[in-house]
C-alpha cells in the first residue's frame, strides 16, 4: 500500500515534470537556446545523480566525462562525422570505456581520498586539454562545428526549436533507462552497495566490478550530455572540463536529491535558471544565492527538493 | 654541472617557501579534519580575508604594515572563533557530502561578499620597503622576501612544536585528536580545544594568506582557486597529522617548483599528477603507518 502511494506520487511527478518541459517549450519561445542547454545540464545531473545517490560515489571530477565527450563530438563533427545520433552514442562510448580503466583503480577508495583522486584526475584533464591546442584548441576551444540535421529532416535552427525537442527526447530516453535499472535487481545490489559494503562483500557481490560497471554508464551518460552540448551550442570551450563544472552538477544534484531520480531533473533547472537570473544582475550574485542555497540544503532541507515535495505531497495524502 | 648546482639550489629554496606558505594555511584544515572530522573547503577563506585585511588597513587606518598583519591575524582568530560557534561546529556528524556541500556554499557566499566588498580583481599588494628588495645566493639575486617567509615559517613550526610537544594543552589537544571519546571520559572539555584549535587553524591561515600573497595573489576567487592545493595536502597528510603535513607541503612546493622549471608547459600538470599517485598508493595519508 504504501509502495503503491509512492510509485503514484512518482509518476504524478513526473507526469508534472514532463508536462512543464513541454509548456516551457510552448510558452517561453524565446527561451528555447537556453531550454535546451538546461535539459543537456539535466542529463548530465541525472548522471551523476545515478553515481552519486544509488552507488554512493562522490565525486568532484565528474566533468571529465562531460567534457571528453564534449571534445569527442566536435572532433568528430570538425574530421567530417556530422551524423548527430550516432556522434553522440560514440562519445558516450568512448567515456564509457574510459571510465571503465579509471573505476577499476579509483574505485578501491571511498570518501575523502575518492574525492581528492577525481579531482586531481579532472584538474590532470583540465590541465591537458589547456596545452594540447592542437586537439582542443586550448583557450580558443573548438568553434566552426557543424551537424547534419537529425534523422536527416530536422534542421538545426537558430532559435532552438530542434535543439530543445532534440534533447528532450534524449533526456526522456535516458530517464527511463535509469528509471528502470534503478528498480532492478542490480539497481538494489547498488542501493546495497552504497549502504554496507563491506556486509554486500560478505554476501558474496562482487562489489568493486558493480560499482565499476555503474560508474562506467554514469560516465557514460555524462560523455552523452557532453556530446549534445556541442551539438546544440556547436561549440566546445575548455569549460566544460573545469572543476566548476564539477562542482555545478553537485550542487544541481544535491539541490534537488541526490536520493531520487527526480532529484536531478528538478535541481538542475532550478539551480540553471537561478543562475540565469542572478547573473543579470551581477555575475557574482549568483555565487552568494547558490551558497546560501547550499548551506539551507545541508542544514534544513536533507533530500532537497525532491524530499521537500515528496513530504508536502504525502502529508496531504495521510494527513 | 655549473648549471645544475644553481638550479636545483633555487628550486629548493623557492619550493621550500612555497611550500611553507601552504603549510602554514592548511595547518588549520588538517586540524579540522582530524579533531573534528569536518572536510572544511571553506578553509582559504581565512587566508584571504586576513590578506586582504592586512593590505587593506594601512590605508584605511594609517598604520604600518607590520602593524596591519598583526591587527589582521588577531581579527582572523576572532572570526574563527565567531564562526566556529554559529557554523562550523554544526557540521560535526554530518556526512563528507554534506560538510562538503556546506562548507563549499559557505565559501561560495563568502566570495561573492568579497567580491562586493572589494571589487573582482587580483588585490594589489604591495610589501613595505624592507621586504622588496634582493639578496645574493650564488651570485644571482634572490628575493627578501622569500627569505622572510622562510624565516615566519621557522618561528610558527618553533612554535607549532613547543605547543604540540611540550606543553600540556598540545598534549591535551593530541589525546583529542587521536581518540576523543576517551579524552571526553577523562574529563577533557573536548568542544572547548575544538574551537581553540579552530581559531588557531583560521590564525595561521591568515599569516599564510598575508604572507603567501605574493606567491597566491589575494582575488575573491582565491579560497575556491587554490582549493586543490590546499585540500592535495590534507588528503596525504592523513588526519590531524601536522608533522606529515609539513613534510607533504614542503614535497608539493618542490615538486611544482620543479615541474615549472624544468617543464613549464605542463604547469600544474606534474604536482596533481603526484597527487593522484600519491593518494592511490597510500589513500590512508602519506606517513601513516611510519612513525
């Protein structure tokens, strides 16, 4: 009974969730560039959402990944593999594979050493792609991408239209993978993970491959966000591999709650177009908000606003 | 060999100063982290504000340099104190996500305060007259000031030792560090060497911030830029190990030092790639284990 009520209010969610996706679509058309980089910054928070709330890996160099694919893609696009869908199923690919080689050693540690190791890998990256300009275009970053239209009908337009659709239907493909791994077994040997690893060791899981394997299509998911950023900005800039990048889609994750799905759908917009508005005013506003923000999560709001609604939603239900 | 001998001697006194002035700023983190368990990456805060207090008041007071760092460090400590109270004690029990979180938000809000306050850009700091000047080593000119933040560095490790080891405060705060919940049964005041140390932390921040200045350029942006520096030095040091702390600083200072002489491309390449080594071969911290 009780499960029952959850999964309905998970669904009513994001039935309003999807719903207002498409609204924004309708009623902001001006809005549709900035739309769309929002759903792409979604899709990487859900990446790391799945990390860092189902496998418990923290992180502060998740933006290796974003970035990466970022840089495959426009590589691809600028040696003349413009076909949209399949450049972005290849940089997931390759960040995939990577993460696979990373995991196997990163992943012994936890906690504070995890944190400090992914770091220092992604300031290694930033700092790589900053001098290798002949691969990245260092400062400059790579400009002059271009894509074929998707599915060879829709063309890429100005003011966003397809960008936004484009993404949308990539985000809502990826959700419901997640969706559907998470409420599978290995999603709950994962929930297992993340709570007791030493007692999953003794129940004979083999932890390290698992967490391995769900590390791997996180940073894959996130090499597939990296990926449409290029294609809908047609642009890569050394950004994406910064540390603040990182840092960004801890907070959007956090913000929302990093122990639901849903977490990372509604941290990220809320987190993007705090930033969007604040940063009309003064570029360093916004610092102050989110920081505030930040400390009211850790302190007053555990489970972010994901929790936050759950609460207001079940208390009207039982109460 | 003409060449190598200068070279290697001016990588070594420049890493060295380097690295006492990160030394002397994550001293305050590493006893955080070790006596009360809090991951503080707020922590260049303290150095910050102590710089840009102490290049800000000649001005605005009219006194002397020397007079400003003091006045700075002691208004540090006072902040450190204030907000070890109303923030940072609240963290302890929390999980490493969420002090990271908090203590990143606060860092967050404090830059941007900064940033109001004084403006986006790099401070302008100016040393007085004394410290500015060239000393000879080896025939070729050697800046006062690195020798003065070498010998600031000295008297605070002289200091650091008299008080960790031969007082019994040090010995106190060491039981606290090494296991709390026995030196709480004895009847040891636990939270009360909590902020002590704390405020210290924040004091000595500030001396490296002011200090460090011309090696670390006083910005908002400085507790959030130098974070992997600050925090590569807490992760090898292990918890609330000062001696190792030492050790890694002055290894982190000689290795950028190194790493920018010898191959200048990679920048801040060679010392994070260290980082990660390090921490992989010995995620406990670096000299655990030797004693």
């Amino acid at each position: 009974m009780e499960q029952n009520k959850l999964t309905f209010w998970r669904d009513r969610v994001g039935v309003i969730w999807w719903f207002m996706a498409l609204a924004c679509y309708f009623f902001f058309p001006d809005y549709r560039a900035f739309g769309a980089s929002v759903l792409v910054m979604t899709l990487f928070a859900l990446s790391f959402g799945l990390a860092l709330g189902f496998a418990g890996i923290i992180s502060l160099g998740h933006a290796m990944y974003f970035g990466i694919g970022a840089y495959v893609a426009g590589r691809l696009a600028l040696a003349g593999w413009q076909e949209p869908i399949s450049v972005v199923l290849i940089s997931g690919s390759v960040t995939g594979v990577l993460a696979i080689g990373i995991g196997f050693v990163i992943l012994r540690l936890s906690g504070l050493p995890l944190l400090m190791v992914t770091m220092g890998l992604s300031v290694i990256v930033f700092e790589a792609a900053n001098k290798a300009t002949s691969i990245t275009g260092g400062d400059d970053g790579l400009s002059g991408i271009s894509f074929e239209p998707v599915l060879g009908i829709f063309k890429w337009s100005l003011d966003g239209n397809v960008q936004f659709l484009y993404t949308l239907v990539w985000l809502a493909v990826v959700f419901l993978i997640a969706r559907r791994l998470v409420a599978s077994p290995y999603g709950l040997s994962m929930a297992g993970i993340r709570e007791n690893p030493l007692r999953m060791k003794l129940l004979g899981a083999p932890v390290l491959r698992r967490l391995v394997i769900m590390y791997a299509l996180c940073a894959s998911l996130a090499g597939i966000a990296g990926a449409l950023l290029t294609q809908i900005t047609a642009f890569v800039g050394l950004q994406v591999l910064s540390l603040e990048t990182s840092v960004d889609v801890l907070v959007m994750v956090v913000l929302g709650g990093a122990f639901s799905l849903y977490g990372a759908l509604m941290g990220a917009p809320v987190y993007l177009i705090v930033k969007y508005v604040t940063q009309q005013w003064n570029p360093f506003y916004w610092m102050l908000v989110i920081g505030v923000l930040l400390m009211g999560v850790t302190f007053f709001l555990k489970g972010g606003i994901a929790a936050f609604l759950s609460r207001i939603f079940q208390n009207r239900h039982t109460g | 060999m003409d060449q190598l001998t200068p070279a290697i001697t001016f990588i070594l006194l420049y890493g060295v100063s380097f690295g006492i002035v990160l030394f002397v700023i994550s001293i305050g983190l590493v006893l955080t982290l070790g006596l009360m368990r809090i991951v503080n990456l707020a922590h260049g805060v303290f150095a910050v504000l102590g710089g840009y207090l102490a290049f800000k008041l000649p001005t605005l007071l009219g006194i002397s340099f020397l007079a400003s760092a003091v006045l700075a460090v002691l208004l540090v400590l006072l902040i450190g104190i204030f907000l070890e109270r109303v923030f940072f004690r609240w963290l302890f029990g929390m999980s490493e996500l969420e002090q990271v979180l908090a203590t990143i938000g606060f860092c967050f809000a404090f830059i941007a305060l900064l940033t109001f306050a004084f403006g986006p850009n790099v401070l302008a700091t100016k040393y007085p007259e004394w410290l500015s000047g060239n000393i000879s080593v080896l025939g070729r000119p050697f800046p006062v000031y690195r020798v003065f933040v070498m010998v600031v560095g000295l008297v605070i490790l002289l200091g650091l030792w008299l008080l960790f080891d031969h007082t019994s405060f040090g010995a106190t705060l060491r039981a606290c560090v090494d296991n709390q919940s026995m030196a709480k049964a004895t009847g040891i005041n636990v939270n009360w060497y909590f902020s002590v140390a704390f405020a210290i932390g924040a004091g000595l921040a500030a001396i490296g911030g002011i200090v460090g200045a011309g090696m670390l350029p006083l910005e908002p942006l400085y507790p959030f830029k130098h974070l992997p520096l600050f925090l590569t030095i807490v992760a090898l040091s292990g918890f609330g190990n000062i001696k190792a702390s030492l050790v890694v600083s002055l290894v982190v200072g000689l290795v950028d030092t190194a790493g920018r002489y010898f191959v200048p491309e990679l920048g801040a390449f060679t010392v994070f790639t260290l980082l990660v080594i390090l921490v992989l071969w010995r995620p406990q911290g670096l000299l655990v284990g030797l004693k």
